[in-house]
C-alpha cells in the first residue's frame, strides 16, 4: 500500500470516528428533543434542496483550496503546512458562516412563518438548537469536503509524508471557531427579515473573532 493511501485511511479513520461522535449526539436530541431534531432536519434539508447550497460549498472548497495553495507563497515555503491557510480562514469565515446563517431567522420573517414556528409545542430553547444544529451540520459537512481536497493535494505533493495529526487538530480547530461565528451569526439573522442585511450584519459581528 502507498504511502498516499496510508495516511488518507489514517485520516478517514480520525474522521469518522469524530462523526460517528455527533451521530451519537444528534441521535440522543432526537430521542430527547424531537421538537429540535424536527427544526434542524427541515433547515438542512431546505438548505440542500436548491443549488445555492450546493454553490455555496463549492465556492468554500475552492476558496479554502486556494488559500492553503496559493503558488507562490506555498511553494516557496517548500514545508507541507496549513501556515497559509491558517492565514486566510477567518477571513473566508466572514464571508461563508454569514452564507449560512444570514437565512436562518431572516427567510422565517421575510415569509411571515417566525410567528408560527414559535408558537408550535415546543420550548423556544429546542427551535433555536435546532436551528443552531442545521447550521453546525451544514458547516461540517463543507468543511470536511475542504479537508479532503486539502488533504489529498498534500499528499499527492509530499507523497504521503504529512503530520497526519496536525492536519486533523488543525480542522478541529477551524470548526470550534466555526461554531462560534455560527451562533453569532444567528443573532445576526434574527435582527432583520432582509437576507442581505442579515449577510452584512453577520459579518460585522463576527468580524472581531477574524
């Protein structure tokens, strides 16, 4: 077996098992918060039901890729780091988490449905996790998709050579800020009904985290 096959089975292994770790939280909100599992299944499936979504991933895959690989600078660094990526991800941040969540409150006011949503039976405290959880898996799952690319490109570059664990803490990382500028994000969203200033105001909020 290569040396490139190696170290991607060593990172899928860190991988699922990090996944299987939120499988098992998201299966004990639905046993315990169906009201929640509800909210956050619907948002996540609406998110992927139309091509913005799916733009939305590709556009940070690209985004996130080119940061980490940028000619010049990666190259004459000749080490196989995330240096340059580090560099750039709160600034990608700004733009994607504000994507996500900009629709999450402003879309329910904008169709008249936020007055619905709570006052179904259900505690305010399981529609907002839910929603917060559709956020946070939405974002997982681009940012896995991102890791792979930037992962597979490193090891076709180094021919496997990489620190597999720096790799895998450095993502760990981008995704616990994540999840802060989400949840920031969300009060942004809740602020307006316009999903443009629902973007703009995500932005300016998160902006001191970047």
């Amino acid at each position: 077996m290569s040396n490139v096959a190696t170290a991607l089975l060593s990172l899928l292994f860190y991988d699922i098992v990090f996944l299987l770790v939120l499988v098992a939280i998201v299966a004990l909100l639905s046993a315990t918060k169906r009201a929640a599992f509800a909210v956050m299944k619907r948002n996540f499936t609406g998110y992927f039901s139309n091509p913005t979504g799916y733009v939305f991933l590709c556009i940070f895959v690209f985004l996130t890729s080119l940061a980490a690989f940028w000619p010049y600078e990666f190259f004459n660094q000749n080490l196989a780091t995330l240096d340059q990526l580090n560099f750039w991800y709160p600034l990608i941040m700004l733009i994607f988490i504000p994507a996500i969540t900009m629709s999450i409150w402003s879309e329910e006011k904008r169709q008249g449905t936020d007055e619905l949503l709570l006052t179904l039976p259900a505690d305010d405290f399981d529609i907002v996790i839910g929603k917060y959880m559709s956020a946070a898996a939405i974002f997982t799952a681009s940012l896995l998709f991102s890791q792979l690319s930037t992962f597979g490109t490193l090891a076709i570059l180094t021919e496997g050579g990489l620190d597999i664990g720096l790799i895998f803490s450095s993502y760990i990382g981008y995704w616990f800020v994540g999840l802060s500028m989400l949840a920031i994000g969300m009060v942004a969203s809740f602020l307006t009904g316009n999903l443009t200033v629902g973007f703009i105001l995500g932005a300016m909020f998160n902006a001191p985290l970047a």
